[in-house]
C-alpha cells in the first residue's frame, strides 16, 4: 500500500471569524496531478500556505511525505517545489543566477547545482535568456522561470499555485507541454487554476472548492458524467430570450446568463431542429465541460472579492 | 485567539537559529559585489569630503577640544555614527524590500529555510555592511594622517556590534512598517536626534543636565564611547559600561524584531 505524499484531514482554517478552508480533507498520491478548482476566496492559496506551513491550521491535520506539518515542514519542503500565484523571482539576478541561488536555500551541493542549471534553463526553454534579468523576461518567460527554480532541487511533489493566469495561449500552451512533461517523469503536482480546459487537461483528479468547503471530486470525465446532461446548445441573439422560453420543454434544465441562455440536455436534436428556422437567434452546439460543472456546481454570480 | 495548534511556534520563542540562514547572507553579498564598486567609491568619498570640509573647515575655527584638534574629534566619532547609519538603511528600506515588495522573503520561505533564519540572516548582513563602511571610513583616516595607531583596528570589532545593535533596532521598525514613509520617521525623531546627543560633533557636557543623563544611556553615545579612544590609539577608561549598553539593545531590539516579523507573517 503505498502512502500518498501530501494528505490533508479535516482541516479548517479560519481568520477571525470567517471560515477560509473549512473540514477540507485530501491526498496525492505519487505522479499523480490534483487540480482544485474553485472561484477566487474559495480557500485554494491559503490551503497551500497551511501544506508550506506558512499559516497554521485551527483544526485537523496534514502530512508531507509521512511528516507532520507545520512540525516538520522544513524537511518535508527538501522534496517540494512550489511556483506561487505571483512571481518572486529576484530581480538583481540573472535566470541562471536566480536558479543556482535558490539551490543554496535548500543546501545543495555546488556541483549538483552547477549540473541542474543549465538542464532547467533548457526545460524553460530560456537557454539564450540565462544572462537576462527577470525585468528583461515576458510573462510566460518568467513563469517557465519560476517552473524551472521549483524544480532545483529535483522535488517529487510540485505545488503550483495558478501557474498559467495572465499568459497568452501560446505561453500557456508551452506551459501546459512543460507540465505534462513533469508528470511524464513521475512528479506528482498540485495544481489550482481557474482554466477549466487546464484542469481538464492536466488533472487526473479534480477537486471543486467553494467557500473552503469540497463540493465535489472525481476525474474530469467522471464529474461532467455525475453532474450534467451530455449537451449543452447555447443560444445568443435578440430572439434569445423569447427562444428560452419557447423551447424550455426541450432540454432538461435552462439556464439565462447575460445575452446568452443555455440549455442542458442529452437530446439536442428536437431544440436544434426547432432553431433551424428562428432566424432571430445563433446558436452553439457543444459537448458539456468542465466549465458548465464549475458554473452549476459554484453559481454564476461573481464573488464580491473577485 | 484561536486553537494553540494553529500557533506555528509561539511568537515568544527563543530564536531557532539553523545553517539556513547562511544562504540567505550570501544571495545579498552576491547582490552587494554587484554594485560594489560605486557602493565602495560612496563609502571612501563620503567621509572623505565631510572630514575634509568640516574637519579642516569648521576645525580651524574651533580649535581643540577634549585636548584633541577637531578633525580627530570628528572622525572618531562620525565614523560609528557610519556604522549605524549603514546597518539602519539597510536593515530598513533595503530588507524592506526584500520582505515586503521583491517578496525576496516569501520565494526563500518556500525552500527549507525559516523566518527566524531569514530575520538573522538580514540582522548580521546589515552589520557586515556596516563594516564594510567603516573599514573603507578607517582607510581615509589613515589616509589624511588623522590616526595612524594600529589600535583603531581594534575599533572594527566595536563597529561591527554596533552594526548589530542598529541592524535589530532598524529590524524592529521594519518588522511594523506599512510602507517606506514610515521608515523617515524613525530617521528624523529617532536616528538624527541621538546622533546630536551622543557627542558625536560636540561634547554633550555644552547640553542641559537632563540630557546628558538621556544621552549616557543611548547606543550611539556607547558606540562612540568606546571607538573613540580606539581609533585614536588608546584605550577606553569604562569599556564595561558602553559594552553592556550596546549588547543589551542588540538583544533587546533582535528578539523584539524577531517576535514582530513573526507576527507580521503568522499573525
């Protein structure tokens, strides 16, 4: 039997009287990728400064590596790498500067670092960048930077807190390669992101948080299976409204957001039929996702914090 | 208050020091030999231009006092007021920056390195910058003549505690600023006020009684105390005294910043 790397049990956190993280339990298993998901204040960051032991919990308990935390942090974070929401990359360093001083915070010999630099510089494909001062990078550089410090010291979990918002597609895509590749290699990670193609690509398991509570867990598949119809047919235009309600016998479950009404259901044929004719509206055909589970599962309404 | 388990360690520990923290001290040194060369001209510039100007300057006006010519007098006791000034500033806005807008703080806390590494790592570096300083300062007065006793190596030892002291007071008000306005604060009412008390420019016997009883119990008037008569090529009559102030507002400062950094990251 083999024991997961990182396990949370019960754990609530509080500050002051609000609830951030509340009866939270998890575990990761070894080249495993966990996604939690969940809207901004949904106690994702905080549940990750608990696992570093950069906050206490209030209650329940968490183990790194068989260790207790926050009790042994410090030898548990010898085999994590963490990549934070924001970068903190140092600014009076170089890229490969930035990498080999990291190493020294986590007691590596020189020679191991000497040998991992230029490998990770490769890995963040920033070989031609290893002069240049994080000021002088691109967002995505920067993150493929902040990727490439967490792997230093060759960790076996990777906490990666939202590591692709404010990229571009293609630097989102070039991260998305680099992070497969990681656990092609057998590193578990633990991923928040609000990209729901992100979790659904990586994540073999995802974890819906909301209001620090887990609502739901399961594959990506398996959630949209447990929770939504097959079909989604999103219907927009100035007819939309009036189409919703014409039509709303058709689907299983009808849903306004906007301009935009979206009708959930397993037989499209009969509502795709009935708006072939209505020249009012466009609409969209599409297989339910992961998106359409977050939004069910967390509501529409945006979050005062967000 | 809540549950004593999401207390990490208590704020009041005693501090929990590892070889962590020496990694610490060298990515600021690897930082500092960067700019180390303007960084050493502004140290041997500075001092030399103010002991030049107002040493010979003011000094041929004045004469001698406490039986020694201006220019003595003013760089024996400029040069600790150099220890405290470096190891403030730095210890103030450059750590400030580190912990609060660089985030310098918050990327080395992710790798197996502890807050209590990092306050000591950034106490003792400020102080090794302090020195730096003041060696450059005890060159320049070699240099012009003012001293040449072999004794006023023993003064670096003195400058480097001082640096100590004023790193972990510097530490203390860093540890509870909100922004770098803060830190003019305790330049103006706390910084500039003892350098005028501890006769560092002027016997403090030309001030009221109350004060020199205010000022006998300073850091600076201690630092200056006991550098003085050492970079001059004598030894200091009390060294006790001095000494023991000085080590005590270095341990009184260091724990406090201590508790209040830890505060301000785990509060």
């Amino acid at each position: 039997m083999l024991a997961p790397l990182l396990r949370i049990a019960h754990l609530t956190k509080k500050f002051g009287n609000s609830t951030v993280v509340d009866d939270l339990s998890l575990e990761i298993m070894a080249g495993e990728c966990l996604g939690v998901i969940g809207p901004n204040g949904a106690g994702k960051t905080t549940t990750i400064r608990v696992c570093l032991g950069l906050t206490g919990p209030d209650a329940g308990e968490i183990e790194a590596f068989g260790l207790p935390v926050p009790a042994q942090v410090r030898e548990a974070k010898k085999r994590i790498g963490v990549v934070t929401q924001f970068d903190s990359l140092d600014p009076d360093f170089n890229c490969a500067e930035n990498l080999r001083v990291y190493g020294a915070y986590f007691g590596l010999p020189r020679a191991t670092i000497e040998a991992r630099v230029p490998k990770l510089l490769e890995f963040a494909a920033l070989q031609s960048k290893a002069g240049a001062k994080p000021g002088e990078l691109s967002g995505g550089m920067k993150r493929r930077l902040s990727l490439g410090r967490a792997l230093i010291n060759d960790p076996d979990l990777l906490i990666l807190d939202e590591p692709t918002t404010g990229l571009d597609p293609q630097a989102r895509h070039l991260m998305w390669e680099r992070l497969q590749n990681l656990l092609h290699q057998g590193k578990a990670i633990l991923l928040t992101t609000h990209f729901m193609d992100e979790a659904e690509r990586l994540c073999d398991r995802l974890i819906v948080l909301d209001h620090g509570r887990k609502i739901a867990e399961g594959t990506p598949r398996g959630l949209i299976a447990a929770h939504l119809e097959t079909d989604v047919v999103e219907v927009y235009g100035e007819g939309a409204a009036a189409a919703g309600r014409a039509h709303v016998a058709l689907a299983e479950r009808v849903e306004t957001s906007g301009e935009t009404v979206f009708f959930y259901l397993r037989n499209a044929k009969p509502l795709l039929d009935a708006l072939a004719d209505d020249h009012s509206v466009r609409y969209l055909h599409r297989p339910a996702n992961l998106e359409d589970l977050f939004l069910k599962l967390t509501g529409r309404q945006i979050r005062d914090d967000a | 208050m809540t549950a004593p388990v999401s207390m990490l360690v208590s704020f009041y520990a005693t501090p929990r020091l590892t070889p962590s923290f020496w990694p610490v001290v060298m990515r600021n040194l690897l930082v500092w030999k960067k700019l180390a060369g303007p960084s050493v001209l502004g140290n041997i510039a500075e001092p030399l231009i103010t002991l030049v100007a107002f040493g010979y300057g003011v000094g041929s006006l004045i004469g001698q006092i406490d039986g020694m010519p201006y220019i003595q007098y003013l760089a024996s006791g400029s040069i600790a007021v150099s220890a405290a000034l470096a190891a403030t500033f730095e210890a103030l806005y450059s750590a400030y920056s580190r912990m609060a807008v660089q985030k310098t703080w918050d990327s080395i806390l992710n790798a197996p390195v502890a807050l209590d590494d990092i306050v000591f790592a950034e106490m003792l570096w400020a102080a090794i910058k302090a020195l730096f300083s003041c060696a450059a300062i005890l060159v320049v007065i070699f240099l012009l003549g003012i001293s040449r006793a072999p004794m006023m190596l023993l003064a670096l030892p003195v400058l480097g505690l001082a640096g100590v002291t004023f790193a972990s007071l510097g530490l203390v008000f860093n540890a509870v600023a909100k922004g770098y306005d803060f830190f003019t604060y305790y330049f103006t009412l706390v910084i500039t006020p003892m350098t005028f008390l501890s006769g560092v420019y002027f016997p403090i016997t030309q001030m009221p009684h109350w004060l020199q009883v205010v000022a006998e119990v300073l850091p600076l008037k201690a630092a200056v105390d006991l550098v003085r008569p050492l970079v001059l090529g004598t030894w200091p009559v009390d060294p006790l005294r001095p000494f023991l102030i000085l080590t005590a507002y270095a341990a009184c400062g260091y724990y406090l910043a201590l508790v209040l950094t830890r505060r301000r990251f785990f509060g």
